[in-house]
C-alpha cells in the first residue's frame, strides 16, 4: 500500500506514456531494435570492458614507468585477453530459438513491458538480423507445439530460406510434433527427432457443426439471407449440412491446400510426390517410420546436439546463443528501490526512437472488422479491426513526412460491411503507395479493405475471396416461450419488427433487407473490379462467396502477386521511387494504448466493463467460439448485414486439419443455447435425469421405424423392446450390412449398447437363438452381454403355433384378421388365462416337466376340437427336453430387467424405447380385432417394462408419407389400382418376415392425428418421402365422411371404420430423384410443401 504513495506525485508531474513501434528492415540488422542482449550458453563472460588503445609513444612512456612487477602484470593481462580473443575466434554460434506459442501479428506492445512478449514481426526480425551477423554461424529452432496460421508458417519459412540463403546453416528440433510445426521445420537443413518423438501428419479434414437441429430444440429459428450462392456463413444455423455450391467450393479449397502441403513437403524433402503421399495417408508415424520415410534427418536427444554439430564444423567450441536478439527487460523490482525502479520504466514508456530517414509504415488489419474503436491487449495483440482506428493509423501514416509507403497487413475474415467501406474509402484518400499484404486470411471484409490498395501480395495459403453478403437475425421467441417469458408489444411502422429478436422476418422485411444487401453485394464487386481490373461480371462469377486459397486466387487475377510480408514492404518502396535494397525504418500502426490507460483506463467517467471467461485451459475449442461469438453479436447487433467469410478454414495444431469450424458463431447463440441447456438440464435433473425418449410407428406398422433406431442407438445405453413378440420385422443396415430381425431389438447389432426384451413381449426361444446364431456367425460382438431377456417374460410353446392355425380360420363376419401364425395371439391368451403360461423363468425350475406335461394333457382335446378331429402331436417329453436346451443356451441373457430399467432410469442411463407394430395395431386402441395382442402405441410401455410413466421424456411418431397395411381389416385410403401398384414396386413394399405383399393406399391424417393423440406424440418422423417421386398429384386424406356427414375423428368400431369414405385434398407432386437428399433445404418445394402439410394437419412438428 505504501508504493501505491508514489503515484499520483508521479502523474503530476506530467509523465509521457505513449509508444510508438519501429524497426529498420532491408541489408542491415534492425536498428531500433536494442542490441542482442543473449546468454551463450558454454561460453565465457563477455562483460569485461576493453581497455582504450592509446598511441606508441604514449604506451612505451607508460612501460618505463611501470616497475617489473607491474610490468609482468601487464604481460600476464595481454596473455589472457590473446587468449581470449583467440577462443572467441574458434566459437562456432548457433542462434537458438524456441518456438512455443502463438506469434500474433501486431505492432507491438507499449510501455516497459512490450517486449517481453514476442511477435511475428519480432521473431522474423530476430531469424533475419542472426542470417547478417558474422559471428552467427547456425540456427536451431526448438519446436514446442506452436500454434501457427499458414501465413504464418509461410512468413517463418521465407526467413529460414533467406539464413540458409547466406551459407549458414539450420536445424529444427522436434519432440511430438503436428504438421503446421513440421511445415516450418522441413524449410531447415536438418530435422531432428528423439527416438521416442512421433509425426502427425494426417492431412487435411474440413468437418462444421451444424446447428440448426439444436436451435430446433430450444426455440431459436434462423433467419438469414445471403448474397452469392457460394456465401455460407449462415449455414451452420439454416440448414444441417452443406449446400451444393457451399461445399463444392470448400472442396476445391481444401484440395488446393492438400496440394501445397504434399508440395512443400516433397520439395524440402529427399522424398517423392508418391512416398509424401503414403507418409500423410499414414497419418501418425513414429520416429523410426518418419526417419524411414525422409521426413526427419536422424533420430538424437537435445542433449547430444551440440556434440553433432561440433563434428559438423570439426570444432569442440560450439555455443548455443540463447534468445538471440530479444532485449533485455529488468523485471527485478525487489528491494527498497524497486518501485523507483518501476516508476522510471513507466516514466520512460519504454519508447524508442522512430529513427531518421525514410520510413514505411506497416498499418495492421488483425481480427473481425467492426465499427469503432480496435481492442487490444497491452502487449498489442489484437482482437478486432476497429474502422475508427484503422482510419486514424492511415492518416498518421499519411500526414507523417517521413512515411514514404504504407503496407496494409491484413489478417481477417472480415466482418462489418460499413467497417469495411470506411477503411476502403480512407484508402483512396491516401497519395502515398499503399500495398496490401494478405496474412493467414484476408477473406470478405478483409478481401474488401484489401482491394482499395495499389497492389496485392497474399501468402500461397492465405485463404482470401468470400466475395459476397449476409444478413439476417435469429429469432428467439420460441426459446422465450420455453422459458416463461413473455412479450407484449405496441408497434408503428410496416417494418418496425425489423430488427425484433422474437420473430423473423415478415416479407415486407425481407424485402427491404434483400434490397439493401443486393446493393452492398453491386458496390462490392464494383470495386473489386476496379481493384483487380477485371470487369464487374467477371467478379461476380468469380465471387458468389466462394473463398480460395492465395495460390488460387493469384491465377485467377483476384490478387496480383504471392509474397510474403517483406516482398510487400520491398513492392512499396519501389512504388516510393526508393531502391528495392534502400534501408528504411519500419513504422508499425496503429500506436498501441498507453500503458497507464491499459492498466487503470483513461479519464473518462462512464467506462463499459468487459468480463472475460478464460476457458483456454480445459476447453481452448470453446473459449475460441465464444471469442468469435462475441464479435459477430457485436456485428449483427448493429448492422443487419455484414462481409464475413463462411468458415473458418485454418490447420489446426493438434491435427493439422482444415478445420471447418463454423466461424460464424451467429448473434449470441453459443453463449444463449449454453445458458438455455443448463436450464433444462437442471429442470430434466429435478424431474429423472434423461428421461428415456419412445418411437412408435402410428399406423399399422411396417413404418421404416428400425432405421431410426439404428440411428438413435449410439446415442444411448440401452434400447428396449415392450411389447410384441417375433412377428415385428425389422430391416437394419450398418456399415453397409442388412441384417433382418423380427424379436431381437434393433440395437442389438450396436456394441456397448444393451438391447432388452422386457416381460411384455412373448418370447419364441428358437427364434432368439436363431437371430443370436445369425448375428454371431456375422461378427456381431458383445451378444452375451448387451442382450437382456427378462425372465418375466411369456414363452411361446408349440401348443400355441397349433392353436394359431385353428383360430385364424375366420372372425364373426368371416373376415380373417390376418395373423402371422407365429404362436403370439394364443401365449397372450394363456399369459391372461393363468393357467396354461410358462415364462422363462420357469425354464429354470425343478417343476419344468411336469408342467409341460399338465398343459399338453390339457390343450390336446381342445386343439383337436378346433382343427375337425386334426391330432396336434403334442410330445410331452420332447418339448420339455428341447425347451430345456433352449434354457442353456439363453441362460446368460436372462434376468430380471424390471429391476435393471428402474435402477438405470433412477441413475439417469439413457433409455430408448423401441415399439413393435403399429398403434392401430394395439389391442385396446386400434382397429379391433384386426389387432396384434399387445398394447403397441406408447401407452403399452409402463406395462410391459415396468417403467412408470413419468420416466418418458419425449415420444416420436413414425409414419411413412402414404399408408400401408397388411393383413384383414378396414383400411379408408387404399388403392387397390395403378396408384397403389407404383406405391408398392415402388417402396418394395413386401413384409420383411411374412413376405405378404402389403396394401398400399394414399397418407391418412385422420388416423394419424388420431395416433399421434394417443401416444403423446411429441413431433413426427416421414419415412420413404422419395417413394412419393413421380406421381403428378398426390393426395391426403383430411377428413372422413361418415353417414352423409363430414368428420375428424377416428371410429372406434371397426365396422364404421369400414362405412367411412376418405375426403381428399390433392398436392403437386414432384418428379425429382430424393435419394441422395440429405437436408430439408435441398427437397423439392413441392415435397417442403406435402411435408409442412402433413404437420399442418396432424397438429406436430
């Protein structure tokens, strides 16, 4: 507290804290740059001062002076210093640099403290001034995961090739390295590994996240509109994959990115395109694969470098100069005198002098463009491209005599478009060459402020171009609804909603928006043209949004040359009418903020607070959204359009892979839906964590209902079936293999998964076994322990198939209600008749026998009565003996999973219930008797697993977008003509267990809403939609007319359900093939159009 004193007598007295970057670049050494301050690592002291030459005369007067003491004295001094003199010669130095972090473009840091921390114009300039110092013989660079953009990596190569350029020579010192190290390090003479060290070198990978199901989920729409049909950035929340033109474009981008990495490897390396290839197809390699493939020089420890290259130089004086050329900051400030100390520092803002001569300034563009003011850090890296900043940066340049050129650094995917136009028009102002130097991406926004200049340099795989606009909104009203907020609202205006964040756009707003965003899109393109000296037509073919790589971009005349930073300063001076090799200071813009306002603020009474959440240590993949989350909520809060690229494409350091992260995080998405999830998870946790979700075919079944089991699984740890038995066929295709089950769940193929049959399905052992012996014989793994059979659950005997046979004969009316003959209706029977029942864990009893053989007494005359006289041949003892076996081989499966599905829900595992049939089908709610006998809709579920009710969370309905059936029964929409025929060739509409070909007829929605009621349908899954391709009109049944009279409701007795006649509304239909349509946004608009009906009609999503 007592130093704290010392302040405001320091600020009085009017301290000057400002700082201004420079640094001479062109033949010689930085000259603003202090003198290396290095430690030699094996080497002597060099702090002894040299004694003053003076002349003969005067030396030998002082030598008859000097008594011989004193005279042997000297001797012995002048030995030493020859000596010395000598061994310094003999030095062989290497430069040493460890290369561990980030090297952010920037102007650098201001106060005492700006340069602890290094840059990328820094640590270049450090690589060029050891290539022109006599005394440096090597470099090594020490590689310790640093974090790299490929224009970066370009900037750091260039400068090795010039040191190796002087003769000297370069090592590269790798541990565990990824690829964005390994492409600087391969530009050195020597790549060296430890024997325990690994490559990863897995190419290039572009994977987004899309978001537009999980804003489904908390009520968010997106409403975006974009200019080019190339210009992504709203994708990852409009639709849930790429657009054709979107990812034909990322794929020509990342092709070219492949191209140059393969490239630049093969070039540096003694290897071939061909050996490049399979090393990077390899992907991970160990230090003896790499040292094998020529991709590293030899395998040694750090420890014996010196030792290697002193044999190089045939010298055993080889010192390694530690940090060569980064000046020494006193950070000692301990002692009574400390603070002194630092208030001197402060006093002195660490500032240089910008040096004498001529000048060119270097203005940096780095980070999102928005309006205002740039943000900083102390030590001038830069996290936004303020236009208000920028603007001043040129015209200081400008107005300073000395600046003969200004170079734009430009590293941004853009951002702003009024940000953008601003710093563009500033450009034209300026008199003085102003050259643009494309860094890691200068891409929309950056592409625009870029083509103001008089010439364009970009790195080869700077990623530039995005050429287009978008604009829009996300509508958050429904997630406001979901949490009890509500809104009540007075509105003038046709257009006042426009920037409203509850509701999307209303045509009138778009219309207005699609207006101002065509004419961003004209201006835009106008002056690239001007800029490129291309036409405008030729921009807008070019442009669309599409981004390239600087390579592509250079042939296509988007750019005019490929450079690094240093050919631009080189272009501007000779636009300046200087010589290419003129020594020229380098002015670095914008200033950075003053050190005592960085620290306390400015005086201004009103500040705005800035929170920061530091999550870089455990999820830097989530810190880096929330950062780009934060600008572009700046951005589109307010403007409703702005210049950003689509994604954001770099190689990441941990997989050197081009990492199609979404960039545009849009508004506050992230951050909101994070909130949001906490909310309901928190309300899930006070109600029965993960509460399980159902799916439930809602007609008579045979409703593509496995393949979203199959889709599902993965995501969950057990899957469960309720109800049926082995009449519930099911198609599953993984991995490219059809495997058909018709007892065994759907999950079952799915390893560390559970499937679980529950005491509400009849079970037929033969049939489990045969599915099991089918699975294994397929490399199915994990049987014994993912299958659970619960040992409450009914057996299917042989007395039952021959009860089957006779019962199916005819109902009342005649009518056969279209069993499967499979044993299902009669166990059900005897499993609510007592008496006759056997569950399998009875098979484990001692008293097995002798009730098969009570039962077989008891069903003998009756079965015979049934068939007209028809002996059933029921063998007592042989089914005992072949049940018995039956027993053994499912023994490891049973159990009692009523008591495992309570104790994982209560644990909150995650449960999905799997539903067999249709809900029609059900015994209680369906088309009774042409039902199965179990309770198929959801409501059978607490029944037949023991699972109470208030464990389901969510239930999903699935039908196909036309009905089907088989069997007996009353069915309102058939088409028992040519429409009915096409339906069924072509859905292949045949059953997977029974191979009956099923009764095909138009989308019933009265039975549908119907269903969708009973089982607490929360949103419907349409299956087979493209079986519907081809049909001119298609039809819906919306109501039926019952007696002469018009109705929604379903019948409950099936004889009015055959008396209904259906009443149709007919839709376009659409010729298109959907086959390989993976999104709702590449449908046909008629086929978005059926779809929004069907949901329209039955009330679900």
């Amino acid at each position: 507290m007592k130093h704290c004193l010392f302040l405001p007598a320091c600020l009085a007295a009017g301290l000057a804290l400002s700082f201004t970057g420079t640094l001479v670049i062109a033949d010689e050494p930085a000259t603003a740059e202090a003198k290396p301050v290095a430690s030699e690592v094996k080497s002597e002291d060099n702090d002894e001062a040299e004694a003053e030459e003076k002349p003969a005369e005067e030396a030998e007067e002082d030598e008859k002076e000097l008594s011989p003491a004193q005279k042997r004295a000297r001797e012995r001094a002048k030995k030493r210093q020859e000596e010395k003199t000598e061994a310094e010669s003999k030095k062989v130095r290497y430069a040493w640099f460890v290369l561990d972090d980030e090297l952010p473009e920037s102007p650098g840091g201001s106060g005492p403290f700006g340069d602890l921390s290094i840059d990328l114009r820094k640590q270049i300039a450090r690589i060029d001034a050891a290539a022109k110092d006599d005394k440096i013989q090597g470099l090594v660079l020490m590689f310790d995961s640093p974090s790299y953009g490929a224009g970066q990596r370009h900037e750091l190569r260039e400068a090795i090739a010039r040191f190796r350029a002087k003769g000297k020579h370069a090592v590269a010192v790798l541990e565990a390295a990824e690829a964005a190290s390994y492409l600087v390090a391969c530009a050195c003479d020597e790549v060296v590994m430890p024997e325990s060290g690994y490559l990863v070198l897995p190419g290039v990978r572009a994977q987004p996240m899309f978001y537009k199901g999980l804003l489904a989920k908390v009520g968010v729409k997106a409403d975006f509109i974009h200019v080019g049909d190339a210009k992504g950035a709203a994708e990852p929340y409009t639709r849930r994959e790429w657009s054709k033109a979107v990812k034909e474009n990322m794929t020509s981008l990342i092709d070219d990115m492949y191209e140059q990495m393969i490239d630049t490897i093969a070039m540096d390396r003694p290897m071939k395109r061909g050996a490049v290839i399979e090393a990077v197809d390899r992907g991970l390699l160990t230090a003896s694969q790499a040292l094998e493939a020529g991709l590293v020089d030899r395998l040694a420890y750090e420890s014996s470098l010196r030792d290697e290259l002193e044999k190089r130089h045939d010298s055993d004086n080889v010192v390694f100069v530690e940090n060569y050329g980064k000046k020494k900051v006193d950070t000692d400030f301990s002692g009574p005198g400390g603070m002194f100390k630092l208030l001197g520092m402060i006093a002195s803002g660490g500032k240089e002098s910008s040096g004498r001569g001529d000048k060119i300034a270097i203005v940096y563009a780095v980070g999102p463009i928005m309006t205002g003011e740039s943000e900083t850090s102390p030590f001038g890296a830069s996290s936004s491209v303020g236009s208000t900043t920028i603007v001043k940066a040129l015209r200081d340049a400008e107005e300073d005599d000395q600046v003969k050129a200004i170079v734009l650094r430009v590293d941004s995917p853009g951002g702003s478009a009024v940000a953008s136009d601003l710093i563009w028009n500033e450009i034209q102002t300026i008199e003085k060459p102003v050259v643009a130097s494309m860094g890691n991406v200068a891409a929309s926004g950056g592409y625009y402020i870029s083509m103001g200049c008089d010439h364009v340099f970009a790195e080869p795989t700077t990623v530039t171009g995005s050429i287009g606009v978008v604009g829009g909104k996300m509508a958050i009203g429904g997630l406001l609804e979901k949490l009890g907020v509500t809104t009540d609202l007075i509105a003038r205006g046709k257009n006042s909603g426009l920037f409203s964040t509850t509701e999307k756009f209303t045509e009138a707003e778009r219309e207005v928006l699609q207006s101002l965003m065509d004419d961003t899109y004209e201006q835009f393109t106008a002056k690239a043209a001007t800029g490129c000296e291309l036409t405008q037509d030729r921009i807008k073919e070019l442009g669309g949004g599409r981004v390239y790589t600087g390579r592509q971009a250079e042939r296509l005349e988007l750019i005019d040359e490929l450079g690094d930073l240093r050919a631009a300063v080189t272009k501007a001076k000779t636009l300046a009418g200087l010589e290419a090799d003129a020594d020229v200071t380098i002015d670095a813009y914008p200033e950075a903020e003053d050190f005592f306002e960085s620290l306390f603020g400015d005086n201004d009474e009103q500040r705005e607070v800035r929170v920061r959440l530091d999550l870089g240590g455990v999820l830097p993949e989530l810190e880096q959204a929330i950062q780009r989350a934060g600008w572009v909520r700046q951005l589109f809060a307010k403007e409703p359009m702005g210049l950003v690229m689509p994604y954001e494409t770099e190689m990441t350091d941990s997989l050197e892979q081009c990492a199609g992260f979404a960039l545009m995080l849009l508004f506050y998405v992230p951050l909101l839906i994070a909130y949001v999830w906490s909310i309901v998870w928190a309300y899930r946790d006070a109600r029965g964590r993960g509460k399980p979700p159902v799916l439930v075919a809602l007609l008579w079944g045979d409703e593509a209902k496995g393949k979203l089991v199959d889709l599902l699984t993965p995501r969950h740890d057990f899957v469960v079936r309720y109800q049926g038995g082995a009449n519930a066929g099911h198609t599953v295709v993984v991995g490219g293999e059809v495997y058909k089950l018709s007892l065994l769940p759907s999950g079952v193929i799915t390893e560390g998964v559970t499937s679980v049959i529950t005491g509400g399905v009849v079970i037929n052992p033969a049939k489990a076994i045969e599915e099991l012996d089918e699975l294994a014989s397929r490399d199915v793994r994990g049987l014994e322990k993912n299958l659970k059979i619960s040992d409450r659950a009914h057996v299917i005997m042989p007395w039952h198939f021959a009860e089957d046979r006779a019962l199916d004969s005819n109902t009342s009316d005649g009518e056969n209600i279209g069993t499967t003959q499979r044993g299902i209706g009669p166990c059900y029977r005897d499993k609510v008749g007592r008496s006759h029942a056997v569950r399998m864990g009875d098979l484990y009893r001692d008293d097995f026998r002798a009730t098969v053989e009570k039962i077989v007494a008891a069903k003998t005359p009756v079965i015979t009565a049934m068939s007209g006289g028809a002996d059933p041949k029921l063998d007592a003892t042989a089914i005992a003996d072949q049940y018995l076996a039956f027993a053994e081989r499912l023994r490891p499966h049973v159990c009692d999973t009523t008591e495992m599905l309570l104790t994982a829900a209560e644990a909150g595992k995650r449960i999905l219930f799997e539903g067999a049939q249709g809900s029609l089908l059900g015994v209680d709610h369906g088309t009774y008797p042409f039902v199965t006998s179990s309770n198929s809709s959801g409501v059978g579920i607490p029944n037949g697993s023991g699972l109470p009710a208030r464990y389901i969370n969510h239930t999903l309905g699935v039908v196909k977008a036309y009905s089907t059936r088989v069997g007996g029964g009353p069915f309102p929409t058939e088409q028992d003509n040519a429409d009915g025929q096409k339906l069924r060739d072509q859905g292949n509409e045949y059953g997977t267990v029974t191979k009956r070909p099923r009764r095909c007829g138009w989308l019933d929605t009265v039975a549908l809403r119907y269903t969708a009621r009973l089982g607490g349908v929360d949103a419907i899954a349409v299956m087979l939609l493209d079986v519907l391709s081809g049909f001119d009109e298609i039809k819906i049944c919306n109501a039926y007319e019952l007696d002469g009279k018009k109705t929604n409701v379903f019948p409950s007795h099936v004889d009015d359900l055959r008396r209904v006649k259906a009443v149709y509304e007919s839709l376009p239909g659409w010729s298109e093939d959907l086959t390989g349509v993976r999104s709702m946004d590449d449908l046909p608009a008629n086929a978005i159009g059926y779809i929004n009906r069907v949901s329209e009609l039955v009330g679900r999503p």
